[in-house]
C-alpha cells in the first residue's frame, strides 16, 4: 500500500518536473532582446503583447500538464515514463504557439549580418577545477549504470525488462558524456558571454547541471538493479532525489545570475525552429544557448547530432516497446 | 571593433575566407599583430563565426603561403616574423594606383563627400608614416 502510494507521489511529481522545466524556460531573462526564440524590440517582453503571450504561454502549459498527471496516474507501471513524455511534448507544443505568436505579434529584427569573433587566444583563468568538473560529468553518468549493469552480470539476473532499462540507462550515460564533450569542445565562444572565460564556465556549470538531472534516471534504473527490495529502494533512492534536486536548483540560480543579456547567436530566426530546437546545416556549432532562460539546443541540422539522434530514438523506442510487452506477458 | 577581433560580413559578395586573409594581412602590416602572437585556432575562429572549419584552415595556410603566419600542427598558428620583401614591380604600383581610383569612384558615386575621401587618405598616408 505504502510503495503503491509512493510510486502515485513519485508518477506525478516527475510529470510535474517537465512543465517546471518549461515554466523556467519562459522566462523574462532572455540573451539579446529575443522573446520565445524571436529577436524582439528592446521593451518587447514587458509591453501589454508580451505579457499576454507570456500569459496564455502558463496558462495553457499547466492545464495540459494536469491533464497529463491525471492520465498518468491511471497508466500503472507505464506511468512515469509516460507522464514526463506528456508533459515535455505538451510544453514544446505550448511554446511553439507562443513562438508562432511572437513571431506573428512583434515588429520583425533582422538578423546581424556582420559576425565578430577574437582572433586573439584569451588566456585561461587557473581554472583547472573547471576541467575536473569536466572530465567527471563526461566519466559519472555512463559509470553509474556501468556499475549497475556489472553487478546484474555477477548476480546473474535473468529479468530482461531490467536489462533492457539498463541497456537504456547507459545509453543516456554515454549521451550525457557526449554533451558535456559538446558544450565543452563544439560551442560558439560568443553565444555564451562576452568574454571566453565567462562561456566557458557558463557552458561547465550548465553540463554538469544536465548530467545532474539526467542521473536521477540513470540512477534510479541502476538502483532497482542494486536494490531489488522497494521499500529500500525507495528509502535510498527519494533522499539521494531531493539531494540532487538542491544541487541542480543552485546550479541554476547561479546560471540565471550570471545569464549575460548581451549574447546572443548571431544566427535568424528561422534557424529556430518552435522556439526551443535549432537546426542549421550551415553552422559548425553543435550546442547553442537557447535564447529564453537557461539551457541549450543541439543543431539538429548537423549530420554528427541527426546521427546521434537516429540511435538514441532507435535504442530509445526498442528498449521501450520489449520492455512493455515482457512486463504485460510476466503480469499475464 | 575592438582591435584583436575580425569580422565577416555574411552578406557581403566576398568569400569568407577571402574577407578573413585581408582582415588578417591587415592587422599584421599594421603591427597590431606582432611576430610571435599565437591566433585562435581553426576550429574556435570557425565556431564563433559559423562557417565551416575548411574555410578557416584554407585562409591560415593562404596567409603562411605569403609568409605571415606559421602553422605547427598540434600548436596552432602565430605570427611570423616576413623575410625580406622584394621590391615591387611597376605593375603592381600601377595596379595599386587603379584600384584606389575605382575604390574612390567607388565610395564618391555613394555619396561620400571629396573632401571626406581626401581626409581619410590623408589620415592612411600619416599611419603608414609611422610605421
């Protein structure tokens, strides 16, 4: 009754994780003057058009994620996944029409047509901490359900829905390496700060954020792995969550703080596609900071991040559906 | 433009490697560039101005081509100390005096005013006097 209970607590809060992460998103603090992925006068957000936009934007997002809570919660096992899935498409579709909005609402700003970049190699603050965190949110996230997937094998566990989450687990482990490798190694210097220091330590801070998050999954697929037992699970596993929860909160804050209004990509806006994703086969770059809040895109127009995503949706969608027909045959 | 950065105008009809090697040459002739400065390398200069990495690469080995820069691989590319320049041709001093006129042309048909156009050559003729 007490795991049933918490496993409802647990279904919704992660349904309620992605319409917070959209509402963040939404923020006032833009790079540039930008409004929803779209240059926007100077002002723009602040007039009686932006804060209806701005308006309509949470007012839907939240009704639709209730709607996605409530579905979940009658879901069962499929629940959690399903609910955060809802929630995340449901707040990308809200914002692509606030987007769609701007775009239609705000008087139109041309992209620069002059791009500037230091020719000089600025030289690097002592920061070798900043490598360190660097290497670690490359090496943490595939090493946790590394550890988990060894200790199945030496527990020679016969369950292949777990084998099949584990698989996953470590597949997003290896995708969060990648985007650590990416902001660190493959980012526009100038999108990020003004000075090359400050974007380095912005394009840090904000991966290792993103493997924090991502490794509330990765590690709570390992520790069922671990862990068979729920009520220690859960007792292990909800600390470790609210833990990790305050950690990512004041990364964030910090992030948002040192948010510099003054960069922004030198790229049109046609490049952003709904607002929220970029996809410009042109461009080198394959991380940018999205425009509104705090976060980035992949260039989904570059062949390396179309690869990428091929495997991952690929991985992503096999491991999913096995998964549901073992459970539904083990429940028969 | 603050003077260690370059700038490429993407609407521009010259290519941007070619509007790269002339913003480069010129910061070395005007020594705000000296003998021994490291550049940024490829992959960054070609990240932060969105075009591909070829095109930044072509543009280096173009400018150690003529002798400015010198690229090491694994250490990027700096800037080199020219040997002695040979002096130049007739041709290229006549050439020289026919693209300035078109470029004047140029910039008058615009709407630049004469005196303007004698000031800023003025202002040219007494950098280079410096250096």
């Amino acid at each position: 009754m007490t795991v049933s209970l918490l496993y409802h607590l647990l279904s919704f809060w992660f349904t309620l994780i992605g319409a917070f992460a959209w509402h963040l998103l939404a923020t006032r603090k833009s790079r540039g003057d930008s409004f929803f992925g779209v240059r926007v006068e100077a002002g723009f957000e602040d007039s009686e058009t932006g804060s209806r936009i701005l308006g309509q934007f949470r007012m839907r997002l939240w009704s639709l994620t209730a709607l996605a809570a409530v579905a979940a919660e009658f879901l069962g096992a499929a629940g959690i996944g399903t609910g955060i899935l809802l929630s995340f498409l449901a707040g990308g579709l809200v914002f692509a029409q606030a987007h769609r909005m701007t775009l239609r609402l705000a008087p139109a700003q041309p992209a620069p047509v002059v791009r500037r970049a230091s020719i000089a190699v600025e030289p690097e603050e002592s920061s070798s901490w900043l490598g360190i965190l660097d290497a670690l949110a490359m090496i943490v996230p595939p090493v946790i359900p590394a550890i988990a997937v060894a200790a199945a094998l030496n527990r020679g566990s016969g369950d292949r829905a777990l084998w099949f989450f584990l698989v996953f687990a470590l597949f997003l482990g290896i995708m969060c390496a990648a985007n650590q490798w990416a902001l660190r190694f493959r980012a526009r210097s100038t999108d990020w700060a003004l000075s090359q220091n400050d974007s380095r330590r912005f394009r840090t801070y904000l991966g290792v954020m993103f493997s924090l998050i991502f490794t509330a999954p990765i590690g709570m697929i390992s520790l069922i792995a671990l862990l068979p037992d729920p009520v220690v699970f859960f007792a292990t596993f909800l600390p470790l969550e609210v833990l990790l929860l305050f950690v990512v909160w004041r990364i964030r804050f910090w992030l948002t703080k040192h948010l510099d209004p003054r960069s922004i990509d030198p790229m049109p806006d046609s490049c952003w596609k709904w607002g929220w994703y970029y996809c410009n086969p042109s461009d080198p770059a394959l991380v940018v900071p999205l425009r509104t809040g705090v976060g980035h895109s992949f260039n989904c127009g570059h062949p390396g991040v179309k690869a990428a995503f091929a495997i991952v949706t690929t991985l992503t969608v096999v491991s999913l559906a096995v998964t549901t027909v073992l459970s539904s045959q083990l429940a028969h | 433009m603050p003077p260690l950065q370059i700038q490429l105008d993407v609407s521009s009809e010259v290519p941007a490697g070619r509007q790269i090697v002339d913003q480069l040459r010129m910061l070395v002739m005007d020594r705000v560039l000296h003998p021994g400065d490291q550049l940024a390398p490829v992959r960054q200069l070609a990240l932060d101005l969105g075009i591909h990495f070829n095109t930044v690469a072509e543009a280096y080995r173009t400018l150690a081509q003529e002798g400015f820069l010198e690229i090491v691989h694994g250490r990027g590319a700096r800037v080199v100390e020219r040997g002695s320049i040979p002096a130049a041709t007739p041709e290229v001093a006549q050439d020289f005096r026919r693209r300035l006129r078109e470029l004047v042309a140029g910039v008058r048909s615009q709407g630049l005013s004469t005196a303007k156009v004698a000031g800023e050559l003025r202002g040219l003729a007494a950098s280079l006097e410096k250096l």
